[in-house]
C-alpha cells in the first residue's frame, strides 16, 4: 500500500510540473510574439517618439524629427524581417558573404541612425538617452541569461 501511495505521488508531481512548462510558453508575460497584433511602422514610430518625449522632455519639433526618423527605420526593419522570415520559409541559408552584408548593413544603419539623433537632441538629452538604452541593453541581457540558464535544467 505504501508503494502504491508513493508512486502516485511521484505521477502527480511529474504530471503537475508539465502543465508548468506547458503554460510558460504559451507567456507568463503574455502571449507569444506571433499572437501579437502588430502595429505598422508609423504607429511603432509614433508611440517610440512619444516615449522619447515623455522620457527626455522633447519639443515638438525634435519629437516630429524623430518620429520621421523612427518611421524610416522601422520601415526598412520591416522589410528586412520579412525577407528574412521568406528566406527561412523557403528554407534558405545564408552565405557567409550574404550574412556579412546583412550585419554590415544593419550596423551602417546603426551608425546613421545615432548621427540623425545627435543632429535632433541636445547634448544632454543625448546622454541621458545612451544612459537609458545602456540600461535597457542590461535588462535584456539579464532576461536572456536567466531563460538560458532556466532552460538548461
């Protein structure tokens, strides 16, 4: 009879610790990407600008330049997302040269895009808003160590 107990005691916890893993993926922190209803580059742009404003207390003119700026860029990270996203349907690899390109392009526009906000921002607003994307890349950083190291067990 003890052994009886204690092996449904074992199929409880077993059972009990898969529907856990199986609610964490469907998010603890809402649902998946995917599931999401996207915005369009306009309305990611206008709400980033208005967070920016809020944030480093913009004018209106620097918050129109930088919603002109994030539209561009969003728009073009659109469009990378989708080739992308064709290219791993179609079951496509990239070439070394290929992949070089990419990471050069995306870096050219890295690098673009902080001169357009040094043009736009005060110095101060500037280093306040490196401050907060230094602070943001931490966060990120953090979260992506502990799912690691969650999902090693």
């Amino acid at each position: 009879m003890k052994t009886w107990i204690v092996a449904m005691a074992m199929m409880m916890g077993l059972t009990m610790s898969a529907q856990q893993h199986n609610r964490r993926h469907d998010g603890e922190h809402g649902p998946r990407k995917e599931h999401r209803d996207p915005f369009t580059p306009e309305q990611r742009a206008e709400l980033r600008a208005k967070k920016l404003t809020l944030q480093l207390d913009l004018t209106d003119k620097q918050q129109t330049e930088l919603q002109k700026v994030f539209t561009t860029q969003a728009k073009e990270r659109q469009t990378a997302m989708e080739q992308h996203k064709a290219n791993r349907e179609a079951g496509k690899k990239l070439s070394p040269d290929e992949r070089f390109a990419m990471q050069n392009r995306k870096l050219e526009n890295q690098i673009s895009a902080k001169r357009e906000l040094k043009k736009i921002l005060t110095e101060d607003q500037f280093a306040k808003f490196e401050k907060m994307k230094h602070k943001r890349h931490e966060k990120i950083t953090k979260r992506a160590k502990k799912m690691k190291k969650h999902h090693r067990r």
